[in-house]
C-alpha cells in the first residue's frame, strides 16, 4: 500500500521520480504480487476462508485514500480512475466471500443425515442403500 501512496501522490508533488511510469510501474507491480498470493496462490502462504475475506475487506478501502489525494490536488478525472480501478480487490472479496459461504453450506448439508438414513443404537451410521431392519412390503 505504501508502493502505491508513494507512486500516485508522489507524482502530484516534489516526490516525482525521475523517469516518471518508468520508474514508478515495476514496483508497483513488484509489490501487486506479495499482495495478492494469500488470496489467490495455492501455496502455504495462502489465508484460510475467513482470513482471505477479512484481509480483502481491511485492504479494499486503502488504496483509495491516494486516490482521495488526487481528487483533493484538483485531478478529480485520475482520482476516480484509480478509485475504479480498485474494484478488482472489492469484487474479489465479495466473490471470495460468497464461495467460503456456499462451501460452508454444501458442507453442512452433507454432514447431516438425509431422510433415508438410520441410526443404530449404538451410534453407527448405516447408508440409505441398507436393506437390514426394513419392513418388506406384502410381508
């Protein structure tokens, strides 16, 4: 986040990097990375479902506070261009979000028992397919 205050608000004012984009793009690349690889990188660095949605929606409104800088210095054009194009990281969580909400529920769902299955006494599940201890028709 810092990579990114640096380089938007440092070319409003006397922190212009010689060289300008040249300069101020790989770093901001270099930093995109490590940013998103506890999200999106199957890794041992990547966040477990709460940790993924919580760090998304404590990172979505950062990147807008430079923006908020270049609307103030009277370039409301580029603060709204930024601000744009940060939707990635909202989008995401919200997506990311509403994939760990349906896993969580498919998970519950498999973990009850279904209408067909019984229970022994002693607490050992049997499937739906048993035949044992069911009544036969006509008999």
């Amino acid at each position: 986040m810092l990579t990114h205050a640096w380089a938007v608000l440092g070319d409003l004012g006397t922190l212009r990097p010689p060289g300008g984009a040249l300069v101020t793009q790989p770093p901001l690349l270099a930093a995109a990375v490590p940013f998103w690889l506890p999200v999106l990188a199957r890794t041992r660095h990547r966040l477990d479902d709460a940790g993924r949605c919580l760090y998304l929606f404590l990172a979505a409104p950062l990147p807008d506070l430079p923006a908020v800088g270049v609307v103030a210095a009277g370039r409301p054009a580029a603060g709204l261009a930024m601000i744009t194009g940060m939707l990635p990281v909202g989008v995401t969580a919200a997506a990311v979000t509403w994939a760990w909400v349906n896993r969580e529920e498919r998970e519950a769902l498999a973990a009850e028992p279904g209408p067909g299955d019984a229970h022994c006494a002693n607490g050992a599940f049997t499937s739906r397919s048993s035949t044992v201890g069911t009544a036969k028709p006509g008999r």
